[in-house]
C-alpha cells in the first residue's frame, strides 16, 4: 500500500508581519519557520497507518517551497515517513490553491496512493482548498475536517468535527484522501535516533516546471493588516502598574468587582 | 451581479446561519437565488428562487450527490458567484463544487471591495485582497462577517429531481458532542487559559484567577486537545458559546473559531505578549504582558 502526507511550512504565526515589496504576501525577513500546525497531525496519522500497515507499504512526504521547506520535510521524516519529494518553488507563496493542488495532481497520477493525507488548512494561507481539489483531480473519495481515523481492509472510517462538538461519520472506499483537524491525534516528538535516521532517507527534489503549467485562478493584489476597529484600549508597562490600571478599569466598566 | 446561495440545513430544520447568505447578497446588492437541501417542510425564509432537493432522498451529508445539484442548478441559473458558509458543510463542498465548475474559489470572504474580495489569513492577523481571474467564482464566507437577514419572504420552489448515482462518501451517522461536565452559559465571569501559557503545570494560575473572579474556569481549542484542561471547558465554534459579563482571554491569540464563541461577552480583558494579537480587535482592554507574570500579581491584588 502506498500512502502520501502533504505537508506545508509556514512562519511562526506570533510572528509580525508586513508586506513583501511587491504588497501581496509577507515581508520573509526575520521570520522563523515550522510545519503547518495541521499536517502534524497528518503526519502522525499516515505514520500511524504505515505502522499499522508494516512491511510492504511506503509512506512518502511531499511539500512545494523554495530549499527552506526541506526542514520541515526532515521532521516528517523523522517522524515516520520512508522518504520524501520536494517539488522545488521559490514562487510557491504566490501560487493559488488550484495551482498547488495541480502540482500535487501531476506528481500522484501515475503514483497510484491508495490514502493521501492533507492539513485541513494551512495555517498563514488557510483556504481549506489544497486537499479537496486534489482528491477532484484524481477523481478519489475525499472527507475533510478528520478528529478520528482507522483504516480496514480498504475502508476508511472518519470522524468529521462539525459545529457545536457533534460528529459525523463517514465510510469511504480507498484511494481517498481525507483532511486533518486540530486534535487528531498526539503527534510524535522526533527521537534523537530517528533525527539521526531520518538524516539517511531520500529528498527527491523536482523543479516546479516538471509538473505544474496552469495559470493560477485568483491572485492577491494586496496584503495588510485589519482596519483597526478601535475601541479597545492597549495598556503596556510595568506588571504592577497594568494589575492597578486593569482593576479601576473593572472596577469602573464592570460590576463584577465589588 | 447574480448570485446563488448555499443554504443549510441539520435535523429537517434550517441552520439560522443560512441568513448571513441572505446577508451577504445584501451587503453585495446581488440578485440572489438559493440551493438547499433540506425539509420541504421547513424552508428559508427567501424571496427569490429557491432549488429543493428534499433531504430524504438526498441525505444532509452526500457531498458527490450535493456538488452535482449544485453544478446542474449553476447551468440553470447562470450565476456570476456560488456562495457558501465557510462551515463543515460549506469547506467541505465549495472547492468539489470550484472543481467541477474549473473556476476559482476564495475562501474566508470576511469583506468586499471594488472587483475583488477580503479575506483573513496569517491565523486573523493580516487581509487579502484576492481577485477571481475566472468569470464565474465559488466563495466562501466567514462565519459572523456579514450581518444576518431575515427578511422573510416566500421563496418561489423549484424542486430538484434527486439523481439516481449515489455519492462515494457513505454518511454512516452522528455522533453527539461530549455530555458537558460544566455549563460555561451560566458564570458571570470566565477566564480562559490558551497556549500562551505554556504547559499545564501553568494552567492552576489561571484557574487561581477564575476562583478570585468568582468565575470559571475556560480554555482555547489547543489546551484541551493537548489535554491540560477537559472538553468542557472548551470555548469556541466547537465548544461552547458564552456571554458572561467579563471574559478573560490569556494567551489566546484570537482565532476566528474561538472568538464566535466569545464575542458577545459583555467586557472583554485580554493578556497577551503580542500587540499584534488578533484578540485585541474585539478587547476592551487588552494587556500586552507575560500571562504568567501578570495573572498572579492581578490574583494576588484581588
Ligand atoms: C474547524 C475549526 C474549529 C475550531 N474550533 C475552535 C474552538 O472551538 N475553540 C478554539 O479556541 N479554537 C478552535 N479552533 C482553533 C483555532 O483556529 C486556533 O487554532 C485556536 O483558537 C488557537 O488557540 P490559542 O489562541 O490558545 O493559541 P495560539 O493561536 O497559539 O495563540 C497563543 C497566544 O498566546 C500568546 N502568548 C504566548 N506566550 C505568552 C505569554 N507568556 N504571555 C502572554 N501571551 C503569550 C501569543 O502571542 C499568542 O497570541 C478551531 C479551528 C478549526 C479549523
Ligand atoms: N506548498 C504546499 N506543499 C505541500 N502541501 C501543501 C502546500 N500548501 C498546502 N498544502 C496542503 O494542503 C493543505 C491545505 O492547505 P490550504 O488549502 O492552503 O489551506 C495543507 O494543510 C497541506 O497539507
């Protein structure tokens, strides 16, 4: 059985950010980087399932970015995962969802994953778009918003998270894809020993031009930040001060202080 | 501009949040049709065309069944957008349905300007401006950003023949959010921990606060599923939804997911490091210090 993990990087979100100098997407300088929040829990569910599958199945890792992103990739890997593709894009921020997912598309075709695992969204993008479209490009069955998984003989079982707690249930046949929610599981630490490991599994590295030659479908023409509503009042300072400002403020606003 | 809608609806009733749709197409001034599938027995309130398909026949999640619907509604009515809620159904459905129609969707629409659209990223911190390069555009919109509206017209029925095919997906049933240990609805005051503090060794000093406020005890999605604090006691979209006279956010950045659980509080105090936190548009007050220093010296002083 062959399984695939798509996995993003993306910059430490308490981070601050402003706009590159073309003002459509962040200013890179400075910024530290880390594995989407979400394809953690992807990952951990596809090493989960290729554990649980053991010898004969492969699991494979793949991320589109410039060279930075084979960092993240090294963490999947030591996570679990057999090996990895790196599809080489120094423009990647600037691609539309449609384009990354033709370029996952054009690499899974001939492939053949019998379960591709996707974040539900990436975390500075979050357009939820990637993994759905990518399942409508293989024409697979696809479910998104994953709190549980298990796998038997073909079929998967989902828990989908909705609204308010509830969760619905859902049977789907492979090859599928399904998309992971916050909570999935516990994602693994890397051992030092797998790190070492990890160090010896293959990166292929694919220029983006071998796979993707579609137009994007929508552009950002402009990247800021939110028009402040105002209102609220910021206080900074020294911890003594801000507890004595904060409690006249509740003792004045409020009638919870008495 | 002319739009179709994407209604919704759970248990035969329709979702009430099928009026930030209606919503929407006001704040847009679009001529607005509406899908659904649902209970003939309890539809919209719309005026306008309204596409039927009865939810007996084609079950409330079938996203293969749903997305063909809606692709055979769009041949029908011609529309220049397809809007969806950015909800389970909504993120689930939109890109099958942008897919199939091989148009571009834009996600998260929180706002709109001149030929394109706003929509949140960086976890709510910043905007983008996204035009559609395609005639025709899937969108989806967050939950909270347009206003809801009623209206209450009588929509004018047109029922959709279910399709024969069955979906891929086989919905095998729900199962019930976690039996709540704590009513969060009720207490006066609440002080939520979120990852900002650290470890759950940390989490006794908030819950030393809540007990000083004479309040509970509340917590962001990422400290229950890390297992510092219990479901409960979650405060969010997939939480519980709360209103006390005063919410205390620490170290909680201010995701979208998390506010619409909080917003209608009647005074808001946040701690956070980060100016910058999305939390400090809807704080009356917003605290730019270290959690762990400031939450004991305020319980101390209480
Ligand atoms: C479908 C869906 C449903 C969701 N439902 C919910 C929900 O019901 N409830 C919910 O809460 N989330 C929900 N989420 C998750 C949500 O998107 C965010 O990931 C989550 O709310 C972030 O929690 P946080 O603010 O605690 O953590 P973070 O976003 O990591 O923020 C931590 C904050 O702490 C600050 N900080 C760090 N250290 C300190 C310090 N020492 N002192 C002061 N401040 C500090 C940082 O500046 C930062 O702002 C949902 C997500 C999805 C996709
Ligand atoms: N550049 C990328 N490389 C690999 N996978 C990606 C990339 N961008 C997005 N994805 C995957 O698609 C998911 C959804 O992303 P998005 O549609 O951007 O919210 C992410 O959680 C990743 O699993």
């Amino acid at each position: 059985m062959k399984i695939l993990v798509c996995i993003k990087q993306v910059p430490d979100l308490e981070s601050r950010f402003k706009a590159n100098s073309a003002g459509v997407w962040f200013d890179e300088t400075d910024l530290a980087w880390r594995m989407n929040e979400y394809d953690e829990y992807a990952v951990e569910q596809a090493v989960k399932l290729r554990e649980q599958l053991g010898e004969g199945s492969e699991l494979v890792v793949l991320s589109i970015g410039p060279d930075r992103v084979v960092e993240a990739m090294k963490k999947a890997l030591a996570m679990g995962c057999d090996r990895g593709v790196h599809v080489q894009d120094s423009a990647a921020a600037v691609k539309d969802p449609a384009q990354i997912a033709a370029t996952v598309v054009a690499y899974a075709r001939d492939q053949h994953f019998d379960v591709i695992f996707t974040g539900m969204q990436s975390q500075d993008r979050g357009s939820a778009q990637v993994g759905v479209l990518v399942a409508a490009g293989l024409d697979i069955a696809c479910a998104t918003t994953l709190v549980g998984f298990s796998y038997s003989d073909g079929t998967i079982t989902a828990k989908r998270e909705l609204e308010g707690g509830l969760k619905g249930i859902v049977k789907l046949k492979t090859p599928a894809l399904v998309t992971c929610q916050l909570g999935l599981n516990v994602p693994r630490y890397p051992t030092l020993p797998n790190i070492m490991k990890a160090k010896k599994k293959d990166i292929a590295a694919l220029p983006i031009e071998s796979l993707l030659s579609t137009p994007p479908l929508a552009a950002t023409v402009s990247f800021h930040p939110p028009a402040k509503k105002g209102g609220g009042i910021v206080l900074e300072g020294e911890v003594g001060i801000l507890v004595d400002q904060l409690l006249g403020i509740l003792k004045e606003k409020t009638a919870v202080l008495r | 501009m002319k739009i179709l809608l994407i209604g919704e609806s759970r248990d035969n009733k329709v979702l009430e949040t099928t009026y930030e749709l209606t919503g929407f197409a006001g704040a847009a001034a679009a001529e607005s049709s509406l899908f659904f599938v649902g209970s003939p027995h309890d539809l919209p309130a719309v005026s306008g065309r309204l596409y039927l398909a009865d939810v007996a026949a084609c079950g409330e999640y079938n996203p293969d069944l749903h997305r063909d619907l809606i692709v055979r509604t769009v041949a029908e009515e011609n529309p220049d957008a397809v809007v969806f809620l950015h909800s389970s159904y909504g993120w689930d459905l939109a890109p099958r349905v942008a897919a199939a129609l091989k148009v571009a969707q834009i996600s998260e629409v929180v706002g709109l300007v001149e030929g394109g659209f706003e929509v949140g990223c960086c976890n709510g911190k910043m905007r983008r401006t996204v035009k559609p390069a395609t005639a025709r555009v899937v969108l989806t919109i967050q939950s909270g950003a347009f206003p809801v509206n009623k209206e209450g017209g009588s929509p004018q029925v047109v029922a959709l023949a279910p399709p024969v095919a069955s979906g891929r997906v086989i919905f095998a049933g729900y199962e019930a959010a976690e039996a709540r240990a704590i009513d969060l609805g009720r207490a006066e005051v609440i002080v939520s921990a979120g990852r900002g503090v650290g470890k759950k060794d940390n989490i006794p000093l908030i819950a030393a606060l809540a007990k000083a406020l004479g309040g509970e005890l509340g917590a962001s999605r990422p400290v229950v599923d890390a297992g510092w604090i219990e479901h409960s006691h979650q405060v969010g979209t997939t939480g519980q939804s709360v209103a006390p006279k005063l919410y205390v956010a620490c170290g909680i950045s201010g995701a979208i997911q998390h506010l619409a659980g909080m917003k209608k509080s009647d005074f808001i105090v946040a701690i956070n490091k980060d100016k910058d936190a999305p939390i400090g548009e809807i704080a009356d007050v917003l605290i730019v210090a270290d959690v762990l220093q400031f939450v004991p010296a305020l319980t101390a002083k209480l």
